[in-house]
C-alpha cells in the first residue's frame, strides 16, 4: 500500500462514502434479501449507471466486528491493526482516548470471602441494572480519582459493563497490552492478579491492583456488585491519518459512539448534529459539503435490525434510504459509495462472514452490468470480489486522485 501514498495527487473532487451496517443479507422471504425484497427505485437507478462489485470484510470465511470491518472500508489492513477491547469498548462509550490512556474493560462481579480469600461467584453480579451501574460508577468516581500518578476516568456500560481509563502524565507503550485479566473466567475462583511484562506494564498492572482492592473496600457492603474483574488492557493504536495516508479531509457524519471512535482513530473531523435520523445525517451532509474532501455517513438502523432478525424492519429502512438518496445525488458527488461493513443476515440474527455488495458511481464506470443494489446483481458487476481494504484506492483513482503508476 505504501506504494499508493507516492501516487496521491491533489484534486477538489468529493467522495461520499454510506455505509449501511450490516446491510448484506442471504434469502428468507420468497427467495429474497431485504436488499432484493425492498423497494428501491432510486438505488435501482443508480445501480444501472455504476460500477458494482462485493468486498470481503476481511478475509474468507472471517466474521468481523464492526471495528476491523470500519477499518478495512477506511483503507487499512484489519489483520494488521490490533484495536484492543479496552479501546474499542472506550471508543464505544464515547469516551476521547490520548496516547497516555490504558482503556480497560471491567466487569462488576459478586464475591465472597473464604478465610480472607476473595471468591467470585457471580462475573457479572446478577446482571445488575444499567442504572445500579451509573449509581455505582458515580459513587466510585466521587470517591478515587487518581492511585500514584494515573487519573482514574470511570465510564458506565449496559448492565454490569464498565470502562475504566488510567490516564498517565506520559505516553504508554504496546507493552501494557501483555498485562492478563484478572477475570478467573469461572466461579468458585480468586480473580487473577494483574502482571505485565517490561518496567511500564508492571506498574500499570500494579496500579490495576490497587484500583480492584479499592474497589473492592468501597462497594464491600453492596449485596450484588461488590467487586471489578478486568479484561482486555489496551492503548490507543497508532494509526496514520486519512489526511497523511490519501490526502483527503474526511469527516465523519454518524449516531453511535463506536462509529465516531473508530473515524476518530484515522482522523476525521467529528460532526455534531442534533437528531439520530438518515434524514438528519443527510441534512448534515449538505450542510458541511462545502467544508471537506470525504465523508463518512454511517446508517447504524440495517445492523439492527439484522441483528434482531428483523426482515421487514430490514427492508423498511433500505426504503427509507432509497427515498432519501436524490437528495444525496442532488449534491453531485465526484464519487459516490455505497456499501456495508459486513453482512449481518436475518436469518444468522449476527454479523456474517459473507461479502458484501459495494457501488461505486462517477464519470468513470463501465456501468449498464447490474439492474439492482443487490448482493446477487452486485456480483454481475465490474468490481468483482475483492478485499474492502483496496476499496479506498478505487475510490481515489475515481476520484482522479491518483497519478500514474511507472513510466
Ligand atoms: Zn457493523
């Protein structure tokens, strides 16, 4: 890829990317993907005049989270990029993350002591409430604030999850990712002691410890979440930019935090607006289109829906989209992708392995392959299969964001 970085070439052409989560499908009505199944004249237009193709999140046969599969579509190489889980759940909860952090994940569980010996015999203290969860987080943070010289940044998750941040007066190496959980993995057990490997983890681990004893001391009279089990130590990858890597100024238009951490790691300009709508989204678009080269729209509502096996709520959003398309049109995108990060089926009711229809539109397509924005017309188009990392080269060189190659 670095080969790619010598070819950049400035230009004042626009690309949009939309993203529709999830939006590959396989067959469950009449023979049909919601993709198939919806509605969609506007998509069906445009399909006729673009170049069609599906990509391959991030290899065969891979189920990717939303993370790596955001970051293949973003141009870079999800096997090569380690996101820790602390990161990703941090990111997920909106928290800013700098490169003096380790993001933990934690887990309020339920102990007992045996002859002094913590015992855990709930990981995930009942399932507290996500409100119990806010009451205890606040309480914890109104209590500690810091242990040595690392600030303690506590952040509430979904029900018994946590995040916590251990912010440092000083960058924090990779080396802190060796530090273990101290989640046993099973009741009836101590929680494991943290240990790192090299000088910086065994301190970071060493404060882990404390934080967890700490923990433990304040919450002792809680009947259900009494203690705080770790997991997935991590730091905030270095990664280049979207600016460094294409030369494009990107922003990220989009609803969920998980989203916005993940474009804010390659660097693109957060957008705020007010409103969790596609149509919301758009009217940002149009309003920021004069302020940047790229931008990233992320529609959450097809993952959803999959994930819940949800067909017709599936199809209903693909329409709701289609009816919304002209006014993205109406801008008049050098270049216009619309794609998914992964499949999420109905019938699976999770993400999947499959590929995933992608189209590209510009001055500079083939076109008149593909009738529909479908996975099974998509692979009639002039793309083919290919890995969602070489994505963003096409989109540059449809951009005329690429010169030659050689003499
Ligand atoms: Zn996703």
């Amino acid at each position: 890829m670095e080969i790619l970085k010598t070819l950049i070439k400035k230009s004042d052409t626009k690309i949009v990317l939309i993203v529709l989560d999830g939006v590959g499908d396989l067959p469950l009505k009449n023979g049909k993907t919601p993709l198939e199944y919806a509605n969609t004249p506007n998509l069906n237009n445009l399909a006729k005049k673009s170049a069609l193709g599906l990509h391959i999140p991030v290899d065969l046969g891979i189920t990717p989270g939303s993370g790596p599969a955001h970051l293949g579509i973003f141009g870079y190489e999800p096997l090569k990029i380690n996101i820790g889980r602390g990161v990703l759940e941090a990111l997920g909860l909106g928290l800013e993350l700098r490169e003096t952090d380790v993001a933990v994940r934690g887990n309020f569980a339920t102990i007992k002591y045996e002859k002094g010996i913590p015992i855990v015999i709930d990981r995930r203290a009942g399932r507290i409430s996500t409100e119990e969860n806010k009451r205890l987080i606040k309480y914890l943070s109104q209590n500690f604030s810091s242990i040595e010289d690392a600030q303690i940044i506590l952040r509430s998750g979904m029900e018994h999850r946590f995040v916590v941040i251990f912010r440092f007066p000083y960058q924090i190496s990779y080396e802190v990712e060796t530090i273990n959980d101290t989640d046993p993995q099973a009741v009836g057990k101590p929680p494991l002691k943290p240990y790192g490997k090299g000088k910086m983890a065994e301190k970071v681990a060493k404060i882990a410890e404390i934080f967890c004893e700490k923990v433990a001391e304040l919450l002792k009279n809680e009947s259900k979440a009494n203690y705080a089990l770790l997991r997935g130590f991590s730091v905030k990858p270095k990664l280049e930019t979207f600016e460094e890597k294409f030369g494009l100024k990107a922003c990220c238009i989009a609803t969920y935090p998980m989203y916005k951490g993940l474009a804010s790691l390659v660097g693109m300009k957060l957008i705020e607006f007010e409103g969790m709508n596609i149509k919301d989204e758009i009217e940002t678009l149009k309003f920021q289109w004069n302020n940047f080269d790229f931008f990233f729209v992320h529609i959450k509502k097809t993952d959803s829906a999959g994930e819940d096996g949800n067909f017709e709520m599936k199809v209903k959003i693909i329409e709701e989209f289609d009816m919304l398309l002209p006014e993205i049109l109406s801008l008049n995108p050098s270049v216009l992708c619309i794609t998914g990060d992964h499949s999420t089926p109905c019938i699976l009711k999770s993400h999947s392995w499959h590929p995933v229809p992608v189209l590209i539109n510009s001055s500079y397509v083939l076109g008149n392959t593909s009738e529909r924005f479908t996975e099974r017309e998509a692979l009639k188009g002039e793309l083919g299969i290919f890995y969602a990392y070489k994505l963003m080269p096409l989109l540059l060189a449809h951009a005329q964001r690429l010169k030659k190659y050689g003499a």
